[in-house]
C-alpha cells in the first residue's frame, strides 16, 4: 500500500485553504449557472478569469505548501529519533561544563579581554567560590 502524501495533521494544516477554495468555487458554478453578462463575451471571460486563476493558483499553492510541511514533519520526526539517543548521553557533559563555575582566574581574564569590568555582575573572588 504507497504511504499518503499528506498525513492528518498536515490537511488540519491546509484547512485555512479550503474555505476561500469553496468561497471561489462556488462563484464559479454560481456565474456559469446565472451568467449575468451574456451578451458581452469579453466581460464573462474576464469575470471567469478573475475567479479561475486565483482558484488554480491558491489550489497549487495549498499542495505545495503541504508538501513542504509534511517533508518538515518528516525531517523533524527523523532528526528527533536520531537525536534520542545522543541527547541523553550529551547531557551529562553540558552539566559537569556548567558545574565548575567561574573562578577569580577567568573574571580576572574577563575584565583584562573587555576593557573594563561589568558594572552589573559582581566579581567573583577565591572565597566566594568555596
């Protein structure tokens, strides 16, 4: 059985277009049905084009624009089963980088690398970081 293009979340995604796709749609039939301006030929033409080609238009565009969103669910789906397992050894890493602090040696490298010392945070000295 092929795999649908489009999964639920995805045509919930596209559903904002659909409404202004019937909106046009039912002006179409509504104009071919009535056809309000039958003796001028140029007139329905141009009615007609100006209610197909935004129709044609909005249509393509809404099948684009989900494709692009269900390749993106796809990518994000893949990037998260991929990301699963190095999240949870990565992260013991990134605690014990945080873990050490800031000692007087790096403020100290801080203050001589910018010029002058932040105003907002305080120096830390030997005693403060034990």
């Amino acid at each position: 059985m092929a795999e649908r293009t489009f999964d639920r979340e995805t045509l919930l995604d596209l559903t904002v277009n659909v409404i202004p796709l019937g909106i046009i749609l039912f002006f179409v039939v509504l104009f071919l049905v009535i056809r309000p301006w039958e003796q001028n030929l140029v007139l329905t033409v141009v009615s007609m084009a100006l209610l197909v080609v935004p129709f044609v238009a909005l249509a393509l565009l809404t099948y684009l624009s989900g494709r692009v969103i269900a390749s993106a669910e796809q990518a994000d789906a893949s990037a998260t089963d991929e990301d699963s397992g190095t999240l949870e050894s990565g992260s013991k890493g990134a605690t014990s980088d945080l873990s050490e602090g800031v000692t007087a040696e790096t403020a100290d490298e801080n203050r001589n690398e910018g010029g002058e010392a932040d105003d907002l945070e305080p120096a830390v000295t030997e005693a403060d970081s034990n």
